[in-house]
C-alpha cells in the first residue's frame, strides 16, 4: 500500500533479514593471586551497552555494574583459591527505526522496553531504512528530498547527508558495511561508497522496480519490477544485469532464504513464487491473497508476508502451508525480526501503529503509537548479541595453592573410520603447580599438545605454571563406527581435577571397493573359481576382517553359449565400511584347442614356472608324451600327463638350452610337436 504522502506511483516494500552482531571483544578467564592487579575487561562495544554480575563480591569487584571492568587489586583472604564468575549481558536486545513520512523524523524504540528513545530528523519523506552490519549506522532514503540522511545509532543524529538526484525508495547495506545501495524511482539503482558517504556508480534499472535484497557475500542484488513480469539479477562486482529472471506477473518484494538457495516472490498473481535463486527456474507456489512485504525466519524454516494491507500471513516453509494469519493495523507496509527471531514489528500507516507479534505463539503483544505515518522499507530492526558472555577470576590465596583451567569448549567431530579427524581445541592453564598436569582422553579420542603426536594420555611439563597451552583433541583413525562422548580427564598434584565433556562425535563408514576379477573359459567346461580385489582396506585390515565376505555369482552355466556373462557381487557385510561394487566379466569361449603348449620354463626351483604345464591335456588320459634332446634321444616319456615334466633326466637336471617335444593321441586325431626350451 501506498505511504499516505506519496501519491507519484503505486510501490510495495522488500525488506532483507538483517542482524546486527554486537560482539564483545575476546574476553579471557584470569588466575592471579591475593592483592595483585587484574587486567581489564573490555567488552562493551557498538551501540550494545553491556550490564555485568559478579558473584563473588569479596574478591574486590563489585557485585555488579554497567560497561567495562577496569584494572582492580585481587583479594583473597582464605588458604583457598576463590573463583568469581562474571557474567555480562546487553543492556538492550536492540533497536527498531521507523521512518514517518509526514513528520519527516525517524522514531527510534527501544525493543527491550518498547519505548521511543528519540526522534531524529531527517529529509523529506523518509519512506526506506537500512542498518549497518556493526549497528552503528542508519541509513535513511527520503522520498521528497531526494537525499539519503546518515544516523549515527550511538548519537542519535544525522551526522551526513548524500544528495541524490530523485526520488528514492529501497535502501539496502551490503553483508560487509561498505557500501550503500538506493534506488532511484528514476530508474537506477545507486552505490554509495559508506566509508566516504560519496556516490560511486549508477545503473539503469527497470523504472518499476523498487525492492531489493542482497545475498549473504554481497555479490548479487536481485531486483523485481512492480508493473512488469521480469526480475533482474545485479552483479555488483561489474555493476552489471547478471541475469533475468522470468515472474509472469508484476512483483511486489522478494526475499532470499537463509542459505541464499531459494527465492521468494510476492507478485500480484495472488501468489509467492518459491525460485531457484541461482537459476531462477520455479520450484512451487504458495496462495496468497494481495501478497505484499516479507521477511524469512533466521532459520529458513517461516516465511512472514503482509496480505490485503492488513495482515501478517506466516507460513510453514518445509510444507508451504499457512500456519496462522493475524490483523494487524490497515496498510501494513514494512515489517523486521529481532536478531533472535522472537518478535516481528509491524507498521501499519492508519492508525500510525507499530505491531509487535511473538512469534512463538504468533499473537500480538503490544502496539507501539508512531508519529504520524509510519512507513519504513527495509531492515529497520537491529540487534545486540542477545547471548551472555561469561568468564572467571580465580584469585589464589597467599599459600599457594594448585590450581587448572580450561578455556575454550571443544567442539563436535566427525570422520570416517580409519582417517582420524580434524582437531579441535582449548586451552590449558595452571599456577603454583608441584606436578605434571596429566591428561587421559575417553575412548575413540585422541590428544597432542603440538598437532603431530597424539596419545590417548600425555602429560604437560611446567616450571610451576601453565598459560594459554594448546591442547588439541580429534578422533581416532582407529575408532571404530559409530557415536562418541566422555570426559577429557585433566589432573595435578593437589589441584582440583577437571573432567572436560567431549561432545557427541561421529565416526562413519570407510568406502571399500570391491572390483570382480574378469574371468575367461571354454564351452562346455566348469566355470573358474571367481575372485574379486579390495581397495581400501584401513588399519591394516583384509577380508577376513569382514562380517560376511561378498557373494560372487553369475548366470553362465555349463551348456551356456558362447559370450559375456556379469559376475555380479553383493551382500558383503562390516561394520566399519560401506561397500562400492565393481562387477566383472566371465567370457566364454567357442573352441578349445586340444592342448595349450608352452615353449619354455624355468625349473629352478624358485616356485614360479618350474613345470612345463601344457594346458588341457589332462583330460586325454591315454596321450602319449614324449621329450628328446638334439641328439635325438628320448628323456622323458609319459602316457597321460597328470605329472608334468620337471625339466630333470635320470633324477638330475637336464642342462639349459633347447628341446623337443612329441605328443600323440591313440585316436590319431592330432599330432603335437616342436621345440621347448629350458631356462634357467
């Protein structure tokens, strides 16, 4: 719906799921001992002010207070170490920034409280908001006064203007903070460089088309046209139309998924057009009556769409169902999520009325009254790091007294079986320590304190004290399939012992390969006993270490014709391997000749050729054999040939050189002959 004031051209609203990441500065748990100085804490930073407790008071810090900790003096006055935890959470979940086009202000609300904080003037017709990744900055384009207002979000105020040429609508920040993209309802859409706040390029897009969204790295916008049936995919590394993306219908917003895999189009068919985002090609619709503005829950899972200009419609994204449809104040126009997912506002022009929806249970917990005519396109809430940041003072007491630390939760590992993992890790500390501090990881786990050498115990030499040592942990190439946990057991003369837990771990199935032998043989024979080879075998392992060994078969029969027959394998079973199976071929041959002679061996008696093998003659029983020299005498002679010759005469080798060979069949059916030669 239409912003009251504006009355050029129709336009609707895209906003893009933008949170605002508040993170405090890498805080580090501290050992010190009685009356030494502790270092500071610095956490506070962006707009998120940070609020601390302390539960041990007694060490010299206040039981609680507001920003940093500064340096103070450690007291402990026991004979036992003293271990205060802190724990530090932002002052406010963060902001939300609607834009009033009558009144020209941008009303800030305090999201923690739902109160209006300030109210910052602005340009003409402030209709589009954006907010800076680190939350520090607020962009503003205003409709009238052709010009983008700069906020400083720790101000409160304008604190630069960048004049453009027209009228302005969607304003969007890139995932990196550094650059600043408007669109000109002239027909272009602007780069603002926001370091310098100076316009940097410009490019010609339909005149339509007012929304945009960003993907996660920045480098494409995509951009629907209102009154056209197109969707135009912009290369901002070229400032250039990358692609083009056919929506039957004119577009009122769209939204990428999470993941940047799917896009969502509101167009004016009554529909939301679920697209691949890369290709654009269409992967369902979702009914929606008058479509308008949306937004995609932080896990992918909920779309959120204005409907008919005076509903929030939420729907089930794993099955496009609608879950629930909730009034909402007329001519609803813009709507945000808190960083947490937990809220969404909602402005509605009539009634000047922002709604607030918990969407846990998907009702409306307050309405907040705006100005005049609220109207914000865009991301317009932002958000502190809603996650509390906790971390310890141990103070030791004057008699020194042993003690460890831990810091830096180990994550969750995976590997398959025989390839160990890669590490993760944390770090070790220690003071006043007597002893080795020992180590003994739980089952399937393996440590090292240099990342080459891992153990399933070890043990860390000190000169009484420990800082930040490295410890790293993975899975065990030997660890077999399956689930892993356990604590990670870290002990030292006359410290208190620290079980460190280990996540749930996986550990996954080997690829082995089974490739069938290709095997050959005559008509009318027995097939040859079929063989198979194994690639990837770990640990040093064979097939016997298998369950079940795979089941080698074909359909070749005795009387089978001549040709290829599969020998197919399958069934072999383990638990540490999944199987890949090649099969093999078994090729049957028409004719058999009556005997395969060969013309040289080597009786030496290494095992490799040491008889003069002559193939199928052993099924001629009443052959006769016979072996001469060059002088023409007979040394071996053999009716039948079960035993082959082993190259001797009169029980001594025969010497090296060159033979003859004459075998006869008692039918007269062939006579074989011709010379063998003995090899050494």
């Amino acid at each position: 719906m239409l912003p009251m004031k504006l009355t050029l051209q129709y336009f609707v609203n895209i906003f893009f799921i933008s949170f605002f990441f508040f993170q405090a500065s890498a805080q580090n748990s501290q050992i010190v001992d009685n009356r030494s100085v502790t270092t500071p804490l610095t956490f506070s930073q962006g707009i998120c002010g940070y609020r601390w407790t302390n539960d041990q008071p007694g060490i010299g810090l206040p039981a609680s207070g507001t920003g940093n900790i500064p340096s103070f003096t450690a007291v402990n006055n026991t004979k036992v170490p003293i271990v205060a935890t802190i724990t530090a959470v932002p002052a406010s979940s963060g902001y939300a920034y609607i834009a009033d086009v009558y009144l020209d202000v941008v009303s800030v609300i305090d999201i923690n409280t739902n109160n209006i904080i300030a109210r910052i003037p602005v340009g003409k017709g402030p209709t589009g908001v954006a907010v800076s990744p680190d939350g520090g900055k607020v962009y503003v384009a205003n409709y009238d006064s052709h010009n983008v207002s700069v906020i400083d979000a720790l101000e409160n105020k304008v604190i630069a203007t960048i004049q453009l040429d027209n009228a302005l609508g969607s304003i969007r920040v890139s995932p990196d903070g550094k650059r600043v993209y408007v669109v000109d309802l002239s027909g272009k859409l602007i780069t603002i460089d926001a370091l310098t706040n100076t316009r940097m390029a410009s490019l010609s897009v339909p005149a339509s088309t007012y929304f945009m969204s960003i993907n996660k790295d920045g480098s494409k916008i995509y951009l629907p046209n209102a009154y056209g049936d197109e969707l135009h995919v912009i290369n901002t590394l070229t400032n250039t139309i990358e692609a083009t993306f056919s929506i039957g219908s004119g577009s009122n917003a769209a939204v990428l998924s999470p993941d940047g895999s799917r896009l969502y189009v509101s167009t004016r068919n009554q529909t939301v057009l679920v697209l691949d985002a890369a290709v654009g090609t269409l992967i369902s619709t979702i009914s929606i009556n008058y479509p308008n503005v949306m937004t995609v829950s932080a896990d992918g899972k909920q779309l959120y769409v204005t409907s008919q200009g005076n509903k929030v419609v939420i729907v089930n994204l794993s099955n496009n169902s609608i879950i629930a449809n909730i009034a909402v104040n007329q001519y609803a126009e813009g709507l945000s999520l808190t960083k947490d997912g937990s809220r969404l506002y909602v402005i509605g022009q009539v009634g000047s009325t922002v709604s607030v929806i918990n969407t846990v249970n998907n009702t409306i917990i307050n309405r907040i009254r705006v100005g005049s005519n609220p109207y914000s396109m865009g991301d317009f809430v932002s958000g502190c790091n809603s996650g509390s940041i906790t971390f310890k003072i141990t103070v030791n007491p004057t008699i020194p007294v042993p003690s460890l630390l831990v810091e830096g939760p180990v994550t969750t590992l995976s590997t398959r079986y025989g390839t160990p993992s890669e590490p993760t890790s944390f770090s070790l500390s220690g003071s006043n320590l007597s002893s080795d501090v020992k180590l003994k990881a739980p089952d399937g786990f393996q440590i090292s304190t240099d990342e080459v050498n891992y153990f399933d115990e070890l043990n860390v030499s000190h000169s009484g004290t420990i800082i930040g040592k490295k410890i790293f942990v993975r899975l065990s190439a030997k660890a077999t399939v399956g689930k892993y946990n356990g604590a990670l057991l870290i002990s030292s003369d006359g410290a208190a012992s620290i079980g460190l837990q280990i996540p749930e771990s996986s550990v996954s199935p080997a690829i082995l390969t089974i490739m069938v032998n290709s095997l050959s043989r005559y008509q009318h024979r027995e097939n040859p006993i079929l063989t198979a080879q194994y690639f990837g075998f770990v640990n040093g392992e064979t097939p016997a270490n298998l369950i079940t060994l795979p089941w080698l078969s074909t359909l070749a029969v005795l009387d089978s014709p001549a040709g290829d027959y599969v020998i197919s394998v399958s069934n072999a079973a383990s638990i540490n391997y999944e199987f890949l199976y090649i099969p093999g071929l078994l090729s049957v041959l028409a004719v058999e000749p009556v005997a395969l002679v060969p013309n040289s061996f080597s009786p030496n008696g290494d095992g490799i050729n040491d008889y003069w093998q002559i193939k199928n003659l052993e099924t001629h029983i009443d052959c006769t054999v016979q072996i001469f020299n060059r002088s023409g005498n007979k040394i071996f002679s053999s009716v039948g040939y079960l035993a082959p010759w082993n190259g001797t005469y009169n029980g001594k080798p025969v010497p090296v050189g060159t033979y003859f060979y004459k075998i006869t069949f008692p039918d007269g059916s062939a006579i074989l002959s011709g010379s063998i030669t003995v090899l050494m």
